[in-house]
C-alpha cells in the first residue's frame, strides 16, 4: 500500500527550480484550460449552453458530466496539485477524445489544441505535481 501512495503522492522534480517551474507550468495550464473551456461550459450563446460532442455514444448526462468535470473542477485540483496523477486521467480522456476522434478529419490548425493538452497533461501524468503541491504534503503526512 505504501509503495501505491508513493506512486501516486511523490513527485520530485530533482531542485527548487525545477519544482517551481513544474508548479507554475501545472498552474497555468490548468487555469487555461478552465478559462477557455471550462468556463463555456456556464456561458449561454443564443440561449444555449455549450454543445458538448458524443463520439463515444455515451448517456447524455454522463458524457456532459465527463466534459465538465474535465475542464471545470479538475483543473483547480491540477493547479493545488491534489491527486494530481489521477485527476489528469478524465482530462487526458476527455482531450484525447477530442483529438483522435471529434477532430480527425479537421485540419491540423484545429487538431493542434486538443493535441497539446493531451500530451502537456500527459507530462504531468508522468512527472506528478512535485514538491510544491498538497500531494507532497500529502505524502509527507502519510509516510512519517
């Protein structure tokens, strides 16, 4: 079990500069990724909310429910750095979908923005939150 909390808690990006630039890279990401998608997901254009495409042929609600927790509260809890390993996973699901499959018959121009956040939120997958996140609270809390 500790070794499972350490995959998933510890991120050390090896110096304080390095953590810092991970903290600031995982920040601004995630605020970007709310400000330009997560927030049409509560503006009204012509009466309406944003439609959210279905490619996997998901309920309705559930695929609705998936898009907005990816761009809306996940996002935050990437920039605190909470569970940050696993709340990038709906994110990466919801951008790789975008890209592979709403996008693929569109030009480059348009695929290149699903494809970025699908590999800039698989770098964090990958390299976690670092020292300067609650998971490395987290984890410091749990393994003393």
């Amino acid at each position: 079990m500790t070794e499972i909390i350490k995959h998933l808690l510890y991120a050390d990006a090896g110096s304080d500069f390095n953590n810092w630039v991970l903290l600031v890279f995982r920040v601004l990401l995630a605020f970007e990724l709310f400000r330009v998608h997560g927030l049409k997901k509560f503006r009204l254009e012509n009466g309406e909310r944003e439609h959210v495409p279905n490619p996997l042929h998901l309920p309705d609600k559930l695929n609705g429910m998936m898009a907005t927790l990816a761009d809306t509260v996940a996002p935050f809890l990437v920039m605190i750095g909470i569970g940050t390993r696993l709340i990038v996973l709906p994110i990466i699901g919801v951008t790789a979908i975008g890209y592979f499959v709403v996008h693929r018959h569109d030009n480059a121009e348009v695929r290149d923005v699903p494809y970025m956040y699908t590999l800039c939120f698989l770098f964090l997958l990958c390299m976690g939150a670092g020292t300067i996140s609650a998971d490395h609270y987290l984890y410091s809390i749990l393994t003393q």
